[in-house]
C-alpha cells in the first residue's frame, strides 16, 4: 500500500492523528529532503526510515518502489510540506501504482492552495491552479491568457525573488482586477494582501520578499468587468499585451465581451475606415 500523506504547511501542530499512525506503521517515509522532514518526524517521534525522493531521483527510483510495493511493503510519500503531488515529486509514482493496479490512499490534509482561496473572499464555485507562474515568455503568454479567460479565479504559485516582476506582469494584463497575495500561510509572518496590481507593488514595497507565496487573480466577468476602454482600444490592447493577431485578438474580445464576431469585426473595420 502507497499512501499519500499531506504535512503541515508551516505550523507543526497542523497534522492529524491518523497522519502520524500512518508514518508510524509503514515500513518506509519517500520525502523530498531528509533533513527537513526529519524535523516534523522528531516532533512526533516517528522512528521510521525515510528515503530522499525528489524530482531529481524520481525517474531512477520509482520502479524500485514499485517492487516493494509489490513485495507487500507500505511506503508514505510525504512533501516538504503540504500536500504531495501538487507541484512535487510523486505524479510519476501515483500514476505507475496506477498502471500496475497497486493499492494507494490519500492521508488528507494541509495544502496551501485550498487555504488561500478560503481566505481570499473571492465568490466563486471554483478555482483554477496553473502551478508556479512560467518563466518563458511565451509560456507566461499562454497562463496570461487563460487567467485573462477564467471565470473562476486563478491561482498561482510564486517565489520571493521573482514575486514583483510577476505582479508587474499582471498590471499589464488586468490593471482593474484584483490579486490576493498569501504570504507564509500558518507560519509566524503569515500575511493576506488584497488589491489591484498598481496598489500590490505598492504594499510589496513595506514588508520583505521572504518566504512562501500563492498569488490568485480575480476572474474575468464579462457582465460585470468594466474594462475601462471601448472595443477598438480592446483589440488593439489584447494584440499587444498579448501578442496575437488582430484575428485572435478579435476572437478574445467577443468571448470577452459576450458579443458576436461579426459585430467586433464591423466595429475594428469601422475603425480601420475612419484612420
């Protein structure tokens, strides 16, 4: 048997009792860093082995796993903290136990993604994580434009070195929607911030850019979203924000706006006459 079993995302307290029996009866402990969890392992005197299991070894060791899973041992997988699976090591694993018909059970638990959005006071019957915001550009482009799309907010995950360049990136793509900032969730300098992209630099700028960050983007409404410009300043806004064709651009408005092709491309034509 696999199991799968959240820890706690920065108070040690945050763990469940069958969390701790479940570390306690396995014959081994697969975790991203010995030495870090090897602290939460004392805390609750858990005497059990614990292999290094990241996603530098994951591709090598897996099959291994495999093999002592087969051979009746129960293995954990455990996160440095949170939630495993969930950008960390372990997809692999699941997926082959999968394949070859092995048993496996989530241990649930923290996860910071879920925490933040209840914090975050967005009304929503949903979200959309897309994992840590892309360094590439045209990677950036393609989760820029599906947060520009989504009706649901869209959350991503965020390191402190590259926190304000990001937030700069977002005032470029939704100026008027707001962000919730959730810095360090549970620890000592746990923090909630909520505004506009412009006023976020703004707060980014009084505390330091240490720790942990989610960053979740309002969703798009086209029945309510003011977009502060008419259809033309839309397209052409879309284009180079973007970096689309007029055509794209012209497709991202009506789905936008709710409208037809047909009236946006008599609106950009009407444009294009009176230059």
């Amino acid at each position: 048997m696999l199991y799968i079993v959240s820890t706690p995302i920065g108070n040690l307290s945050d763990f469940s009792f069958r969390a701790v029996e479940t570390l306690k009866s396995v014959d081994y402990i697969l975790c991203e860093d010995t030495r870090h969890s090897g602290v939460l392992l004392r805390h609750y005197e858990i005497d059990k082995p614990l292999v290094s299991y990241h996603k530098f070894s994951e591709a090598k060791s897996k099959h291994q796993i495999i093999n002592d899973l087969k051979e009746g041992q129960t293995i954990a997988l455990i996160s440095d903290a949170g939630t495993p699976c969930i950008c960390d090591p372990g997809q692999e694993l699941v997926a082959l136990c999968q394949q070859e018909d092995l048993p496996l059970t989530p241990i649930p638990g923290c996860c910071a993604i879920t925490a933040a959005f209840a914090s975050s006071g967005f009304v929503s019957n949903g979200f959309c994580f897309l994992g840590f915001f892309p360094k590439k550009g045209k990677e950036q482009k393609e989760k820029l434009l599906q947060a520009y799309y989504n009706q649901v907010p869209t959350i991503f995950y965020e390191t402190p070195h590259r926190l304000e360049k990001t937030v700069e990136i977002f005032e470029q793509a939704f100026p008027e929607r707001e962000i919730f900032l959730a810095k360090e969730i549970t620890k000592k300098f746990e923090r909630f911030v909520k505004a506009t992209p412009k006023k976020l630099l703004e707060k980014l700028q009084t505390f330091p850019l240490k720790g942990e960050y989610l960053l979740i983007v309002d969703a798009q409404n086209k029945l309510t979203e003011d977009f502060g410009m008419d259809i033309l300043e839309h397209v052409a806004f879309i284009e180079k924000t973007f970096q689309l064709e007029t055509k794209e651009a012209i497709k991202s408005v009506c789905l936008l706006r709710g409208l037809s092709k047909k009236e946006v491309y008599q609106k950009v034509e009407d444009g294009k006459q009176t230059l």
